[in-house]
C-alpha cells in the first residue's frame, strides 16, 4: 500500500483538531497527518496520534514555508494538503490515490462545511466539481489576480458518470493529491519569489502541473467539505494589514508572470495553449490575447 502524508497548515485554527480526528477516522490507508502551526499551540490541543507530526514555527513563516516544510518530512508517496477546517468522504484516500499519474494533480469535489454539526452543510451551495481559472484584468478594482472559481455550467453539462475523473482548469485550493515526487522534484515546491509568503498557492501549482504538460484532474468518486468562515469565524489565519497589501501585490506579480509566459523549469505549453483547451472560459474576452500588454503594464516585475 502507498502511504498519503496529510499536510495541514494552520495558523489559529479552532478546528484544526477535529480536522485531523476526521482524517484518522475516515482515511482506510495508509496515513500519516503533519500538522504545522504558524502560530499559537492550537486550542482545543491535539490528541496524540500514531503517525501524527506536529511542527511549530518559533515565528510565524507563512503558508507555503508550512507546506513545504511539511512536504520535507513526508514519507509518504503522496501529499494530501487540506485546509484546517475540512472534513471528508470515508476511503477519500484510497479512491484519491487510486486514479493519479505521475504529474497528476487532483481534487476531490467540495461541498460546504457545517462545522458546528460536523457535516455537509445542507444550506449550503451545491458541490463544486469544477472551477475555472477567471481573467486577471490589471484594472478591476479589487484584485487583479486569477482565481479559481466555481464553473457551474461545466458542473451541469458533465455531470454523467464518465466524467468521474475529469479534466479540472483550477481549483479553490482547499484540498489536492499528488505524487510527492511531482511536488518535489518537477515543481520544486512552492515558491516565494512573486508570490509572498501566502497568495496564489493552486494558481503556482495547477499552472505548472497543466503547463508542464500534467493534468489537474476532479475525482467525483469521493468528496470532502470544507467550511467558508465568514464573519462568523473570521479569518482564522489571522493577517496584518502590511500582509494584505501584499496579497494584492503578489497578485499581480502573479498575473504578470503567467500572462506573459515566463519560463520554468519543464515548460511545454504557453497559457494560451490552456484558455484554448477549455474555451470558451467565463470572464475572459474574446480579445484577451490582444487587450492587454501586460509586459508593460507590469514593466516593473520584468
């Protein structure tokens, strides 16, 4: 049996613990959780565990130094990283693993959390099986990033059974598997170089797995749930205003690198070659590859 490190990064997470009592209880392989904490000893604090490692930072360190710091201590042939506020199908593991290539990454559907009840959340939206990757105009008013968000027509035109393991442009970044190797050795972990300590994590991810000439794939043969805070839990993962500013910042610097293809390691394909695969794509313009110059809007990153 392959054996699935669970990587969970958490900065003042009230449901860091029952998240990792609801991997133990629903994973039927091999599984080992990795808890980082980037900030205060969790409360409620965590039952001890086999297989479970807990790694505090002295000082806080951000999302991506977590993630990978919990990829570094894995044994386990692949990475499932989730949010702190997740909970899952029971098997998730197996059926994940089961349907994953080499330079795979996949995505369980994701319904909304009640976490109070610790179940799918019946008020909630219907499951998201697939996202699209939305336009990164330089001028909308409040984020000039691309995102993943929910494409609920794809959702309805492909909801036959043969579509069980399909083709996914993004995702919302709550919860993906993959090889470790494929983490590890063709996408050399996350990067902070652009991207801050924080921002664009499944953009960096998807973005290189598809353009390197991977897959990322949804597998509705399983499911997790995952919770939207709101105002009702706050952020949870608490930020400066001086960390705000640079998500926005990062954003950008993030749109600028993909938008004019930028060059990594194992490139075969230009972002054209993905909006071309799943067009049309809501929100993007017929003349995207013309409207912008984005070399000289962002000169500064170049």
């Amino acid at each position: 049996m392959s054996k699935v490190s669970a990587i969970i990064p958490s900065r003042d997470e009230i449901f860091l613990a029952k998240t990792i009592d609801d991997i133990y209880r629903n994973a039927t392989g091999e599984i080992e959780v990795i808890a980082i904490i980037d900030g205060d000893w969790p409360d409620p604090p965590l039952e001890d565990r086999p297989n479970l490692q807990v790694v505090k930072f002295g000082q806080p360190h951000g999302m991506r130094a977590g993630i990978n710091a919990g990829a570094n201590l894995a044994t386990g042939k692949y990475l499932l990283k989730c949010d702190a506020h997740c909970a899952f199908a029971y098997g998730f593991d197996e059926v994940l693993k089961a349907d994953c290539d080499d330079n795979w990454v996949v995505i369980p559907p994701r319904y909304s959390l009640d976490a109070e009840n610790w179940k799918i959340d019946d008020n909630g939206k219907p499951r998201r099986d697939y996202h699209y990757l939305c336009y990164c105009d330089p001028f909308k008013n409040h984020d000039p990033g691309m995102h993943g968000v929910e494409d609920w027509g794809r959702c309805k035109e492909r909801s036959d059974p043969m579509y069980d393991i399909d083709d996914n442009m993004s995702a919302q970044g709550s919860c993906w598997l993959m090889p470790k190797k494929h983490f590890t050795d063709f996408l050399g972990g996350l990067s902070e170089v652009g991207y801050g300590s924080f921002s664009q994590e499944f953009q960096e991810i998807g973005l290189k797995t598809w353009l390197g000439g991977g897959r990322v794939v949804v597998n509705k043969k399983t499911w997790m749930a995952h919770l939207h805070k709101g105002s009702r839990y706050g952020r949870m993962w608490h930020m400066s205003r001086k960390d705000h500013e640079g998500i926005v910042a990062s954003h950008a610097w993030s749109s600028w690198f993909w938008m004019t293809n930028q060059p990594f390691k194992g490139r075969v394909h230009s972002i054209d070659w993905l909006i071309d695969k799943f067009w049309p794509v809501p929100t993007w313009p017929e003349d995207w590859k013309t409207k912008y110059d984005y070399n000289t809007i962002y000169g500064s990153f170049s």
